[in-house]
C-alpha cells in the first residue's frame, strides 16, 4: 500500500514537501519513523496513518504526518488539526501534515482550509494529487529514490508513461531486499494499464505474479487446494506485516472454495490490509 513507501523510506515525505509542494524545511541529519500514536485519549479517532519526525543531530527539527485519503471523511477535518497540534506538543517542534490523495475530487476537498475557531488559526493541508507526482522514467532516479517510482507508477501508470516508468523501475526494484522487491514489483505491475502491461511482458518476458505470490499458490496446491491455500493466504500476509484478526483468521480457514481463496491470494500481494483481502460477497 501507499503508506508502506513512506514507512521504507521516511525521507519521501520530507522530499515531496519540499520539491513537489515547496514546503521550506529546516536542515536535517535524519528522517525517523515515530508512534503514529498521537493522543493518550480516544486513540482509535487520533492515529495516523504514518508520523516521520526530522532530526537535526537527533534534536527533532519537524515532524510530517503522512495521511493517505482514498475519499472523502468529514471526521478528517476534525482529527487532522488534532494531529497536528498534539504532535507539536509531544515533539516540541512544528507539524507539517501531508496528504496523499490520488482522486482529484477527494484531493481537492482535502486541500480545503479548515477553520479551528481561534482568530487566525487555520489549517490548509498540503496535498499530493495524482497529477503532482512527479514522473520517474530516468532509470538513474528510480535507483535512487524507488519509492517515488513505485508511487509514480501508481500514480501515472494508467497513462501513456506507464510503461516507460515501469521500465525504469522494475529493474531498480530488483536490487531492493526481496520482501520489499516482491511487493513492489506486483504493485508497479497492477497500477498499469494493459498496454503497458503488454509492452513491459514483451520487453521482460514479465509474468503478472511474482515469485513471491507463486510460492505460496504452489505450496497451496501441494499441500492439498483450500486447505493448503488458505494457509498460503495466512502466510502472505503475515510476510506483508499485515495484522490478521482471530475473525479473519478463522474465516480464511474455514474457505472451501478454491478458486476464492485464489482470488484472495492474488488480492494479498497488493492490499492494505486483511479485511481487504476477503472484503466480498460470500
């Protein structure tokens, strides 16, 4: 998912600020992942979705909240300046708060100024939209930075530069630690559109799962269809990090239909989280 690109490279959120959005940051030594926790009270209504805080030789000198907005939630106006405040008073340092949000509908409502109350306080969201992401086709810059071109090939791979991303940063990906390869190359792979899908399988001789899906389906095979699968399925996801509720769990196991546990299994590779991945019709 989105976020996990912020989460192996916490400078991305300090990098998009401030070449994308120009958002003046102060000198900094370090980007380091922080408790997304923000608050001791409600915590379910004050968690984000990420918090990278800026260390300037490890004084913390800013901190970003990262919140990846798929649609439209009216309770966001009410927690993001909450967010940003407790943080600052948790760091002792300003809060900057960026929003990723692909739909430009949504992009647009988040970027609306949200008025707290006190005269002069106003909090105006910087948002990345799709159309802000920047273009990685320089094999060179995705070496680099591969986050950023995982996220502009989510970002423009339905475009006609889809295949030229994914051409410049399949290869990159490749030389990244496998749990973070596997799950990068499947999500470069499915944010294309299908001429960029056939053009890439005809350059590359790609296959649309990667190794690290194939594994999985053929030790679900082996070992005997639903039963050997639903434990494949458990399996990817526990290799994600994703959380798999005793619910989930339960209902994974108890799936005898293989070709749904198939369904779920190519969902895995990609999805944000476990209630994702059997979020259907039974």
């Amino acid at each position: 998912m989105v976020s996990d690109l912020f989460k192996n490279r916490p400078m991305l959120a300090a990098e998009i600020l401030e070449e994308v959005l120009d958002i003046s940051l102060p000198s900094y030594t370090e980007a380091r992942l922080a408790s997304i926790d923000l608050t001791e009270i409600q915590p379910a209504e004050y968690r984000a979705d990420l918090v990278v805080v800026l260390l300037e030789d490890d004084i913390p000198v800013r901190v970003i909240i990262v919140e990846v907005q798929l649609s439209t939630n009216p309770r966001k106006r009410l927690s993001w300046p909450a967010y940003v405040t407790v943080s600052r008073a948790i760091d002792g340092c300003p809060t900057d708060l960026l929003v990723i949000a692909p739909d430009p509908s949504v992009a647009e409502w988040c970027a609306e100024p949200i008025e707290i109350g006190v005269p002069g306080f106003i909090l105006r969201p910087p948002v990345l939209p799709r159309s802000e992401v920047p273009v990685v086709t320089e094999p060179v810059e995705a070496v680099r930075r591969p986050e950023l071109g995982v996220l502009s090939a989510i970002a423009h791979g339905q475009t006609g530069q889809g295949a030229a991303i994914a051409a410049a940063v399949l290869p990159a990906i490749l030389e990244l630690d496998d749990d973070r390869a596997r799950l990068y190359h499947d999500l470069v792979y499915n944010s294309l559109n299908e001429a960029a899908r056939r053009e890439i399988e005809m350059i590359k001789g790609y296959e649309y799962q990667s190794d690290f899906a194939k594994k999985y389906v053929a030790q679900g095979r082996a070992e005997g269809r639903a039963e050997g699968l639903g434990e494949g399925l458990l399996s990817v996801l526990r290799v994600r990090g994703l959380t798999v509720s005793d619910a989930v769990r339960e209902r994974i196991l108890a799936e005898k239909d293989p070709e749904r546990l198939e369904r779920w299994l190519d969902k895995a590779v990609v999805a944000s989280s476990a209630d994702e991945v059997i979020d259907e019709p039974n």
